[in-house]
C-alpha cells in the first residue's frame, strides 16, 4: 500500500541525519518560532532534510507537517494576501514520535489560497492525534493526484483514537474527494457552518464509511458532482451526515442541467437551540445552562456563532432573533425576557471584571 511505504519512510526521515532524503520526499515542518504564526513567514518553518527555514514550495511529494506542541502553541495562519502551496498537507506523529499522545495541533484559515498539488489533505493522521482545521475564508483547491480531502486515519488495531476535526464557517473547497474516516478507527468530524465546499469523483466523491464519520451542515453547501441523491440518502439513514446535530433535515437536491446534487440544511432561525422553529424560553434556559462553557459548545448548546463557545456573543444573537417564528407570530414572556438582560448583563460584568488592570 502506498501510503503504508510512505508511512515508514516518514519514521525513518526522523532518525537519518539532516541532508538525507527520504524517496525524494521533503518535510517542512511547522515550528512557529518566527515571532508570528503567518504560513507564509520562512522562519516558521524548517525543511528537516537540510536545516534551512523555507516555505513550503508545492512540489507533488513535499510534506507539510503540523505536529504536536509545536503547532498546539503557535498554529499556522493563512490569510488574504498569502498564496500558500504544499504537495501534502498532513497532520501525523510519524515525523516526531518523541511527542506524547493527546497533542492538539491546529491550523487557521481566514482568507488568502492554499493549493495542495500532490495526493492531498491528511488531517488527522495516526494514532493520538487530534487535529483541528478552522476555516472562515480563502480557497483550498486540491489539484494533485489523487487530490483527496482526508479527516481521520490510524493504522488498524493502533491506539488511541485519533481525531480529525474540521470546522468551515467561510471559503471555498475545491476537492476531488472527501474520504471519513480513513480507517483504523479514527474519528472524522466535518462542521459546515459556511462557505461551500465542491467534491469530485475523479477519487471517489463523498465517501463515508462508518459511524466514525460525521458531516455536520448548517449554513453551508455541499456540491458533489453527479447524481449522489440515493448516497447520500443512506448517510442520512445511518446518521452519518445530519444537519444542526440532528434538530433539522438535510436537504438534498439534484440538477441534472449541472449535473450536481447540492446538499443543505433545512432552514432554522438564529437563536433556535431546540429546533422548534421559535425563539423563545425555551431556547433562553438552554443557553442560560451552557453559560460560559468554553469549548466544545455546539448548536443545540446555545453556540449560534459557531465558535466552541457559550457566551455573550450567543446571547446577542438569541435576543436580536427573539420572539421569531418560521410562520406567525409571537410575544416572550416577561419573566424570561427578564433572564435574557440577565445574561446580557452578566455577560457584559464578565468582560468588565476580566480587564487587565492598568
């Protein structure tokens, strides 16, 4: 297998002296040691095979490496005005093993492309690792061959679980497949709060394989090219892709003029946490009892911003939206309108009391 070889050249690189090359294969590792965190700045980042601080060229078979604490602490950022490239984009422990498992790289996209011209995304790659992509903006266009889009891989039998997470509220992905999880066990989660993302078939479409995967849509857009209405019918069935957690449905739909099947999320209001299609109490009291959670936070939690969080942010957004209704009308209670300023207000005494002092 390809990536097996690929694999075991990957741990030997990290023994060999610097200089060696590994199959022609070059590794730019992730140190974040350039006084930012910008992908595009040389001092970031170190080609293992000769010392040097260079930036990622996007040859076919150079990887990317974002490992451990080193991108735990300093995670890389692509923004506008940085046109990024790579031949594989790869979240793996091969590189360093040194780095215990439950490390928690990540990686921050706000604008600007990333182009990967060689196999693709490995995100989430090996036993231990628990990756995290949060993306707001910009274009990635997967160019190469196969030009795979990858959440989640381990080798069959290895532990601990690994865990791939990527969350998309803006931008664009342009792939040739998206594959959850990879195998071995791993975990694949796909959050599309925004932005579209288009997916191919010249590498298999959207494929996911088990209750491992998960695709998450909100207010984003899936564009998978074909007619894929009766699979993603059966993702649906076995819940491996929802929307909002489960509270809506999936929309799917198929336009044989384009020939592409669009997949969305049945509409919701801003500030409906329990899916009844009202924003009222009920929704406050779930708010209300996430108050301050600090990751982790999901819709249903009373996360309307999708950011992880509960906080003063949500609570914003659920009183711009209260008393709305998909159809009709309604009035909240002055008893619970009253536990909204409440929340407003203790949101706005956290931020006062959390000032540094001068």
């Amino acid at each position: 297998m390809v990536r097996s070889s690929l694999r075991t050249c990957a741990a030997l690189a990290v023994v060999l002296a610097l200089g060696s090359v590994c199959r022609g294969d070059l590794w730019y590792v992730w140190f974040g040691q350039g006084g930012d965190n910008l992908w595009s700045n040389p001092d970031n980042w170190l080609l293992y095979q000769t010392g040097e601080n260079l930036v990622p060229t996007g040859a076919p078979n150079d990887y990317v490496i974002l490992n451990g604490l080193l991108a735990e602490a300093n995670p890389p950022l692509i923004q506008n005005g940085i046109d990024a490239v790579c031949g594989i984009l790869s979240i793996t422990r091969d590189i360093n093993p040194v780095i215990p498992p439950g490390d928690y790289p990540a990686m921050n996209m706000t604008g600007g492309t990333l182009v990967v011209t060689g196999q693709g995304i490995w995100w989430g790659d090996d036993a231990g690792c628990q990756a995290t992509f949060n993306m707001s903006g910009g274009v990635i266009n997967l160019t190469g061959d196969p030009g795979i889009f990858e959440i989640g891989w381990q080798e069959d039998g290895s532990s601990p679980q690994c865990r791939g997470t990527w969350n998309m509220t803006g931008g664009a992905i342009n792939c040739k497949g998206i594959s959850m999880p990879g195998g071995g066990g791993a975990y694949g989660e796909l959050n599309v709060h925004g932005g579209q993302i288009n997916v191919g078939t010249a590498d298999g479409g959207l494929i996911l394989r088990d209750d491992n995967a998960k695709v998450n849509v909100t207010r984003g857009t899936i564009v998978l090219e074909g007619d894929e209405t009766v699979r993603v019918a059966g993702y649906v069935t076995e819940g491996w892709l929802v929307a909002y957690d489960g509270l809506r449905d999936v929309v799917c739909s198929y336009n044989a003029l384009d020939n592409v099947t669009t997949v969305t999320a049945e509409p919701t209001l801003l500030g409906d946490a329990n899916g009844d299609d009202k924003v009222n109490d009920a929704d406050a009291s779930i708010l209300g009892s996430n108050w301050l959670r600090q990751s982790g936070a999901r819709w249903g939690d009373g996360d309307f911003n999708f950011d992880g969080k509960v906080n003063d942010a949500d609570a914003a957004i659920l009183a711009a939206h209260w008393g709305e209704v998909l159809a009709g009308s309604s009035v909240p209670e002055p008893a619970t309108m009253t536990l909204l300023v409440g929340l407003i207000g203790l949101a706005w005494l956290t931020r006062k009391w959390a000032a540094p002092r001068k």
